[in-house]
C-alpha cells in the first residue's frame, strides 16, 4: 500500500465550499484520492496528534456532510489500525512549537509556513517513504524545489491553482 502525508487543505478542498479559489476538477481530484487512500493507502500522521488537530479545526469527526469530513472519520477511526495508519515520532526543538528535528535544516526553507512544517517532518520521519498531498497551498509550490532537494515527495493534485 502507498503511504501518504495528506495536507489538511486537500480535506477542505474535497468538502467543496471552503475554498473558493478550487475548481470543480480540482474538487472531483480531491474527493477521488481521499476516496483511493480510504480503500488503498496508509495515513502518516504524528505521534502528537498534531496532523488531527489540524483536521479537527477544519473538519468534522461525524464524518459530514461533506466527503472531506468522511476521510477525517476514516483517519480518526483508522488512527491505531497499523496496517492503516503509520504514527511518526516527532521531536520538538527549543520550546518552538513548530520546529522539529526531522524538518530539513536548509537556509532556502527558513520562510516556509510554520504550521506545514509537521507534515514535512512526519514524511521525513516516515518508514514509509509517503507523498505528501497537497491542493491548494501556494506555499508549497514556492518552496518545492528546496523541499524535494531535501528528500520531501509532494504532490500537486490541482497545479492549475499553483500560478
């Protein structure tokens, strides 16, 4: 099975009303790759539940009404399957909350969006190798180049929305 790192914007895009710089393509992309890991793939997520906190502040854990809030049940009832689901040990430096071991120590990431940084480090952390998914965040596009030299495995699901 392929592992994935799923940045929560996918979620929000695939739910259908909370990003209104999606189109209708990069909406249906969403919902069919979310569908795909629920039957196919493996979750990474952090041992501090970060990535679900994330979710949780933009999703919903009933699992609707929209199919973003059904791959967040899926994560959250899935979370311990470990046929499913890779929990990754996450280590904090200083008392920075968004600063990690695991996060690439390269000069061209400084500006790099704090709260993407656990993602990043959850994919390096992995044993799974997993892709990072991601939609509709810009930022990821800026810094894909550093982030790929350092090992980091992105998918762009809507490239149209990254000009």
């Amino acid at each position: 099975m392929r592992a994935f790192v799923v940045d929560v914007n996918v979620a929000i895009v695939a739910n259908g009303n909370k990003s209104p710089q999606a189109d209708m393509n990069c909406i249906s992309v969403c919902v069919s790759t979310l569908q795909d890991i629920v039957k196919n793939g493996v979750i990474v997520l952090d041992d501090g539940m970060g990535i679900l906190q994330e979710y949780m502040g933009h999703l919903s854990l009933k699992g609707q009404p929209g199919l973003g809030d059904a791959f967040m049940q899926w994560v959250w009832e899935n979370q311990s399957v470990e046929s499913r689901c890779e929990r990754v040990v996450l280590t904090q430096t200083g008392d920075v909350e968004d600063e990690f071991l695991q996060f690439p120590d390269d000069p061209e990431l400084r500006n790099f969006d704090c709260s993407d940084r656990m993602y990043v480090a959850v994919a390096l952390g992995s044993q799974k190798n997993p892709e990072i998914l991601n939609a509709v965040d810009t930022d990821w596009w800026n810094h894909r180049i550093a982030l790929e030299r350092n090992g980091v495995r992105i998918q762009f699901l809507c490239p149209q929305n990254m000009q």
